[in-house]
C-alpha cells in the first residue's frame, strides 16, 4: 500500500509536503493526506529540542518553540529523505487522538530541478499569531 501510494503521489503536486509539530511527535503530511510520523521534539533545558527517528544524526536542541523547530527541519531535509519515510513508514491519516487544529506547521515545497526545499513558509496556531500581531502595535 506504501509502494503505491507513493508511485501515485510523483506528479508534481506531491512537491508540497506540510511539517507538523504536536503531541511531542513530528509529522509530515504529503499532497495526497498521507500522514507518517517522523519523530520527537520536547522541551529541554535549553529549549525546544528534536530527534528523527532512525537517523542518528538528524536533530537539534536550542530552539525557541516547535515552529523554530520546523524550520530548521525543513532546511535540512530533501526529497530523497521524505521520498524514502513516505515509501516505509505507515500512514497515520486516520489515527483520530492527533489533534492537527492547534499543531505548528511549516509547508515545504521543492523545486524541480533540485531536491532541496526551494521554499518554507510557516503558519502558527491562530492564538499566537494574534499575540504576536498586538506585540508588533
């Protein structure tokens, strides 16, 4: 099911893929809704800190909140790296208790001519958008 959903995801609509930070998790979503887990971020003593699962050396500490996070996951990953998760890991599209509404997300899309994220833009849940909104007045 993995194989396929992937060989029917390669048009050129699959190069958006949205990161998601909730529940301690780190999830990536692709152009189709399938949804696989990728691994964990936490609050550490020096901040918000994460880790990919089966990759040793994916992952940081230090950052300020689970968006920072994702950023820094998005310059960091390529399509090779997320082809290869969307090909192995389970969908978890339909596991109901992940509650997306109020995750911190990060849309990364990919350019055609090379693997590396050409473009990220960031969205936070609505309530700290508007806080930051009224600091900035």
């Amino acid at each position: 099911m993995n194989f396929q959903h992937f060989m029917a995801g390669a048009s050129s609509a699959s190069r958006r893929f949205t990161l998601y930070a909730t529940g301690g998790r780190i999830y990536v979503q692709d152009a189709r809704s399938f949804l696989i887990d990728i691994g964990q971020y936490e609050r550490a003593d020096d901040g918000f800190s994460y880790r990919i699962a089966g990759d040793a050396g994916l992952g940081d500490s230090g950052f300020a909140g689970a968006d920072d996070v994702l950023h820094d996951l998005a310059g960091r990953i390529d399509r090779a790296f997320l082809d290869i998760r969307f090909r192995t890991l389970p969908d978890h599209s339909e596991d109901y208790s992940v509650d997306f509404r109020r995750a911190a997300h990060c849309a990364v899309d990919f350019d055609r001519a090379e693997d590396r994220a050409d473009a990220v833009s960031a969205s936070v849940p609505a309530a700290r958008a508007r806080q930051a909104a009224a600091a900035m007045r």
